[in-house]
C-alpha cells in the first residue's frame, strides 16, 4: 500500500492539497494511506521548508505549492 503524507500546518493552500490528493486516489483506483502531517517538528524532522509538500513512501514530491489532480494523478501512477 502506497504511503501519502500531505505536510503542512492546516492553511488553505494545505488543505486544497489534501482533497487533491484524495480525489486522484479516489480516480486512479489505487490503495493508499493518506496521512495529513501538521506538527511543524515532524515537517522540519521531513527536511521540508516550504508548504504545502507531498511525500509520497518517504520519497519529497512537491514542495511549495498546490498540484492539481491531474498532476496528482500523473506522479502517483508513476509511484
């Protein structure tokens, strides 16, 4: 099962991330743990600077700004 940490501390931008996140699961059908990271210790602890981020089994995906399903759905395929 595919592990998916969305990291940032709860704004907007961090939560637009999330249900992006959600709905390409959903779409694309795959198994997968989505886990919403807000303690800015873990997130620092990640070596993230910059939210809203996605990891994706450990590996730093996107940094800084939100992704788009369509984006979500194209890095989680090739996950």
């Amino acid at each position: 099962m595919m592990k998916i940490e969305v990291l940032g501390t709860g704004c907007m931008k961090c939560t637009r991330l999330a249900k992006n996140v959600e709905k390409a699961v959903a779409e694309l059908g795959i198994p997968a743990d989505i886990v919403k990271v807000e303690d800015i210790t873990a997130i620092i602890e990640r070596n993230v600077m910059l939210t809203p981020a996605l990891m994706i089994n450990g590996e730093l995906k996107i940094s800084g700004r939100v992704a788009d399903v369509a984006e979500l759905k194209a890095i989680l395929g090739g996950a």
